[in-house]
C-alpha cells in the first residue's frame, strides 16, 4: 500500500513538474487559451474561421508574455 | 491527391520534430556516458545506457497502446495542450539562450561536472555502483522527454510505430556520430535544435489541440506547414527584438 502511494506520489510529481515547473504561467496561459477556444468554437457556436486566426494567436501572446517576464526578471 | 500531400506533409513535420527532439536528447545523454565510460570504464556506462533504454521502452510499451484508445478528439485535446506547454517551455528557454539571458547547454560542463563527481568517490566497488546509476540517470531522464514527445506525436497522428522507428533511427545515427566524435559533442547547435523542436511541437499542439475542440484548419493538415511558419517568424522577431532594445550587458 505503502508502495503504490509513493508511486502515485512519484507520478503526479512528475507531471507537476513536467508541466507547472518553474513557468506556471505557461500552464496557465494555455489551459486559458484552450478554454476561450472551446468557448468560441463549441459552447458559442460562433463560425469556426475566428478560432482559426485566435488560438495561433493567443499561443504567440502566452510566448510573448512569458519571454517579457523572464526578460524583466533580469 | 491533395488529401495525400497533407498527410504527407503533416507526417514530415511529425518525423522532423521526433528525430530532432530524440537527437538533441541523446547529444545530453551521450555527454555523461562518454564521461562514465572515459572514467570507470565502458561496461558500466554501457549497463546503464541499456537498463534505462529497457526502461524506456516498457514505458512505450505499456501506455502506447493503452492510449490508442482514448476517443480521438479526447485525445488529441489533452496532447495538444501537453505539446502546447512543453513547446512553449523549450521556446522560452531557447529565446533566452539565444539572447543571452540564461546561459547556453555547456557539454564540456556537464562532461567536467560527472567525471569530477564520480572520481570523488574513493571506494572502487562504490565509484562502479556511482557510474551505473549516473549512466541510468542521464539517459533515462534524457530519454523520458523524448518518450513523452513520440507518445504525444505518434499516438495523436495515428502513427505510433512510425514515431516510434524515426526515434529509434535518431538514436542508432547519434550513437554512431557519437562513436566517432566523442569528445566534440559541445561543437553541437544544440539551442538551434532546441529552438526547431520547440516551434514544432507548439505548431502541433495548435494544430491537434484546435482539432480536439473542432476548429477547421484551413487545408487541414497542410495548416502544419503554416503554423511552423509562423511560430518560426514569431521567435526569430523576439530574437531580434530583444537584441536590439535590451541587450544582455557583457561585463569585460
């Protein structure tokens, strides 16, 4: 028992860091940009030409703002 | 016709960005096995390598064909937002290297680093057990971001044993350049590697994540190629803008 919790430990542990790390705001920042997508393309049903042209962009966005505050750390 | 070209093409971009992301990945592990191997000899840097490519390959293995299953859609939703935050990471991280803002991968370091480390130890018997678990160590650790990237990838595409043999034949012809070269691995563009790799898996993650919400790409896969494009666009502007209005100060 003892030995499959830490197991189960070791492997959330393991995707904690893989994808929260030492850049939360990327995690952040993409599980928001797929959530306005969906919003836009599932729940709204607004034409399916907008997500097109708004996940490339907001994926630039999470990129820029994540640079600019590791840059303005500096 | 043209559904083959996209397929073709969606399937290129799927090979490039295994390849290169398994190549950049052995270069790191091949440093510490050559460091192990240089130091208490090849047997036990060699057991290592292989324990952990067994290891590996369990891995593949076991959750490869466990996640075929998953409803297509399910699936490509999650991976894409797993490529997406794994991409943008590799991104950041090789942005700021090129810029100077973190300082570039130094093979020759990590060579310095794991020899030093392993001729602390006095004790032969100890030092042999040291070498084994650093062997272990550095490709396992190496190779778990390479297993996550062919997972993803193959799995999303459909194209699991494709992925699966492109990373294999990365790892065959690094080995071999590796045989050869050995100690100029540092002579490596690792951080331009890095920087393809992450424009790749961030242009798939768009591009499978989009589909699991039901976007219509535009020429469906072939969309690829032009989020590729893009993104690279993207990266080389940061570059050069960071370069030019905040420049890393260089003390003499």
């Amino acid at each position: 028992m003892e030995l499959l919790w830490k197991i189960i430990r070791g492997f959330g542990m393991f995707w904690w860091d893989f994808l929260v790390g030492d850049t939360p705001e990327l995690f952040v920042t993409t599980v928001l940009t797929l959530g306005v997508t969906a919003l836009i393309s599932e729940v709204a049903h607004i034409h399916t030409g907008l997500a097109v042209v708004l996940l490339p962009a907001l994926v630039v966005v999470s990129l820029i703002m994540t640079v600019v505050r590791a840059v303005g750390r500096r | 016709m043209l559904a083959l070209s996209t397929s073709v093409s969606g399937l290129s971009v799927m090979m490039v960005a295994v390849f290169v992301a398994c190549a950049v990945e052995m270069v790191e592990a091949l440093t510490i096995i050559v460091a192990v191997g240089h130091t208490t000899g090849w047997r036990h840097a060699l057991r290592g390598a292989a324990v952990a490519l067994l290891a590996l390959a369990v891995i593949v293995g076991a959750f490869g064909p466990a996640l075929i299953h998953i409803p297509l859609n399910i699936l490509r939703l999650v991976v894409g937002g797993v490529l997406l935050v794994f991409g943008l990471q590799w991104l950041r991280k090789a942005i700021l290297r090129s810029t100077g803002y973190k300082a570039k991968h130094d093979e020759d370091e990590i060579f310095r680093e794991t020899v030093a480390e392993i001729e602390a130890v006095t004790d032969q018997g100890q030092r042999e057990r040291v070498a084994f678990v650093m062997a272990f160590k550095g490709v396992f650790l190496e190779g778990l971001e390479v297993v996550i990237t062919v997972l993803t990838l193959g799995t999303s595409a459909r194209h699991l044993s494709l992925a699966i043999a492109t990373a294999v034949g990365a790892l065959v012809l690094v080995t071999l350049i590796g045989l050869v070269v050995a100690r100029q691995l540092s002579s490596v563009p690792e951080n331009a590697m890095k920087m393809t790799v992450g424009i790749m898996l961030v242009a798939y993650g768009t591009f499978w994540s989009g589909e699991g919400l039901k976007v219509s790409w535009p020429g469906n896969d072939a969309m690829l190629l032009g989020l590729v494009a893009l993104y690279a666009v993207v990266v080389w502007a940061m570059v050069a803008i960071i370069k030019s209005i905040a420049p890393v100060k260089v003390s003499a």
